[in-house]
C-alpha cells in the first residue's frame, strides 16, 4: 500500500513539472545563435510556435529546420532577418508574427550586443552608444509594440539580463549599464503590466558557453584564458550551457510561475558572492 501511495506521488510530481506550450506564439530575439537558439529549440520541443529572428538568414533557416525536427508536431518556425535596432524591421517583425499566427504569447527579449568600453578607449562612448541601442532601446521598443498582443493572450516578456547588471565586468561598463537598466525596465513595467494580467521577468545568467567572447573580438587564446577565468569565479567551478537558461526560461514563461513577476533570476553559478571579479 505504502508503494502504490508513493509511486503515485512520483507520478504526479513528474506530470506536475511538464511544461505545456501547445500551439503558444514565442518570439525570440537573437534566436539564430547562442542562449537564443537553445530557448528557441526547447520552446518548439514542448509544442509552441516559435519565431526565429536575427540578423543571418543562414543561421536562422539551420535553427529553423532544427526546431521543426524538435516540434511534437513539425510545427513549421516562422522566420524573419531583422535588425531589430531599427525601427522597420522592428514593426516588421511583430507584424509578420501577428498575420502569421493571429496572436503572441511569449515575447523573449535576447538579443544583445557587448563589446569593450573601457575608460581608458578613446572610442568607449561612441561603442557604448551601440551597446545601449540594442541591448536596452530596441528591448524597449520592441516591447511597446508587442505589449497590445500580450495583453490579448495575458502572456508574458523575459528579458535576458545577466549577472553583469549586479557585478562589474571589468572594461565593460557599458554592456553592465545596460543590462542594469534592463533589470529595472523589467521591475517598473511588471508594476504597469500585471493588471493588465502581463507578467514580466528577466533571468540573469553568469558565464555561459557561447560565442560571447567571439563575438567581442577576442582571439582562441584569450578566449580559452576568459572562459577559465569564468569557471574559477563560480563556486561550482563551471560555466553554464545555453540549456540551461533554456530550461530556466520554459519555467519561468509557464503557468508554474503564474505568481512570479518582476523577478530578476539568477543562474550565475555563484559568480555574484565570488570574491573573484568577472574579467581581470
């Protein structure tokens, strides 16, 4: 009897942690690389309709035909280059989703840009310029438009933030300034939002293997010293993997969380209450 009564719970436990995104229009920015294509392929693996955007048409078809083969029921993606840092293509993209879908569920705000803006380069004001125009004003502008279709569905934004918005990154104000801001945007409208029935999160990964570093400019070596010095700040002694977040993402965008709103999510390793810095 004490078997049965156990196993039963286990069972339940286990249909309790399901996430079911049956047919739910996901919009993921930044989705054909990285963090974003991760989010995009779990999205489709637990049944939604998701929307792969960046700025290479050949990354987005690969992760496109990737989550068709991930979809319970080959859901064919919706796919749309865009440069989201102007206007245009912003609209474009909220409005090929809307004629596409007729709704928008989830809008996942990923896409971001970081490079060097130390006090000591005489170019830090104008690439910080570049960093706030994407990581923080198409963030927001993108969000303005979506909110009306959001409000429809009473479904929610994710911001991807990082931990950099709470612990400097050395040589990196603007990209920690930004991701600051962001973390706040994600409080002050979750306040506006929620009576709207909107929630409004951001998560706040650590040391993530990607092409972040890459992507900066940096060479394999620097990488290689980058990516060690990230693992030794974590408590774990490991950097996390684009699943990670993705997993943190489906929970967080589910109606387990249906009580969570305006929560910045740590998923840092413990690299906050490290007493290493994130960049020497």
């Amino acid at each position: 009897m004490l078997v049965c009564c156990l196993k039963r719970k286990k069972n339940l436990l286990k249909m309790s942690l399901q996430f079911d995104y049956t047919e739910k229009v996901v919009l993921i920015t930044g989705s054909s690389s990285g963090i974003g294509e991760s989010i995009a392929k779990r999205m489709a693996e637990l049944g939604a309709f998701v929307v792969i955007t960046g700025r290479s048409k050949e990354n987005i078809n690969r992760v496109a035909n990737e989550c068709l083969q991930l979809s319970p029921k080959k859901s064919k993606p919706l796919e749309v280059v865009a440069d989201i840092t102007n206007d245009d293509d912003a609209k474009r993209l909220i409005q090929s989703t809307i004629d596409m879908f007729g709704r928008l569920d989830l809008l996942i705000n990923n896409a971001g840009y970081a490079q060097v803006t130390s006090v000591f380069d005489p170019k830090s004001l104008e690439t910080f310029e570049k960093v706030i125009r994407l990581d923080v004003r198409a963030t927001i502008n993108l969000t303005l438009m979506a909110i009306p279709y959001l409000e429809q569905t009473k479904g929610n934004i994710i911001n991807i933030s990082s931990v950099c918005s709470l612990k400097p990154l050395v040589g990196f104000y603007g990209y920690c300034m930004a991701k600051a801001a962001i973390d706040m945007f994600t409080r002050v409208i979750a306040m506006e939002l929620g009576p709207k029935g909107i929630r409004v999160n951001s998560i706040n990964p650590g040391g993530v293997q990607t092409n972040f570093f890459t992507a900066i400019g940096f060479n394999s070596e620097q990488v290689m010293q980058q990516e060690e010095y990230l693992r030794k700040s974590s408590p774990l002694g490991m950097m996390g993997e684009p699943n990670d977040i993705a997993d943190l993402v489906a929970y967080v965008g589910s109606n387990h969380a249906k009580f969570m709103t305006g929560s910045c999510l740590l998923i840092d390793g413990g690299a906050l209450f490290s007493s290493l810095a994130l960049a020497t």
